[in-house]
C-alpha cells in the first residue's frame, strides 16, 4: 500500500532499513533530528516509534488527550490566580470584566 522505506545511518556508519506507512515515516522525520548523533539505544529509549499506523494513531490521540486535559488544568489554576490578584488589591467584578476586555 502507501508503505516506504528509509535507511539510518548512524555516527559509526552502521545502517539501519525501516519500512512502514508514509505517516510513520513523515513523524520519524519529525522527531529523529533532534536526535542526531545520538546512539540508536538512547533513542529509542527516549522515542515511540510505531510498529505499525494503529498505533501511531492511538499515541496521537493520547497526547491531545493530555494535551486538552492540561489545557483545562492550566485554566483552572490562570482563574484562581486571577481570583487572588483581583481580591488582593480589591477589583471589583465591573473593573475585572473591563480589565479581561481591555486585555484581548
């Protein structure tokens, strides 16, 4: 099918050949620069590297999962700052709102 093949050659010109879909390959493109003359151990200690697109996928979807559920928590914690700021120097909730549209 859409599969392809990319060969690695490592620091001491030993060579490795994968095979996978263009997907797989177009995100091993992405991440293995900042690994560059590195060990092949160090990275795949460090780095998923699908065995096949089901996988790639899932890992995708779990990392905008996190990625959303931070987003939340980060909201969450930027509101309660706001909360104490704004009590500690007595803002009311009109120069708040006014404050929040002067912002944006």
């Amino acid at each position: 099918g859409d599969a392809k093949t990319i060969i690695l050659t490592s620091k001491s010109k030993q060579q490795i050949t994968l095979t996978a879909p263009n997907k797989v390959l177009e995100y091993l493109d992405e991440i293995l620069p900042v690994y560059a003359g590195k060990e092949w151990q160090e990275i795949i200690n460090h780095i998923f590297i699908p065995s096949d697109l089901t996988l790639l996928e899932g890992k995708k979807k779990g990392i905008l999962a996190e990625v959303t559920s931070l987003r939340g928590k980060i909201a969450k914690i930027q509101q309660n700052i706001d909360k104490i700021v704004f009590g500690l120097y007595g803002i009311t909730k009109k120069e708040k709102v006014e404050i929040c549209r002067n912002s944006v």
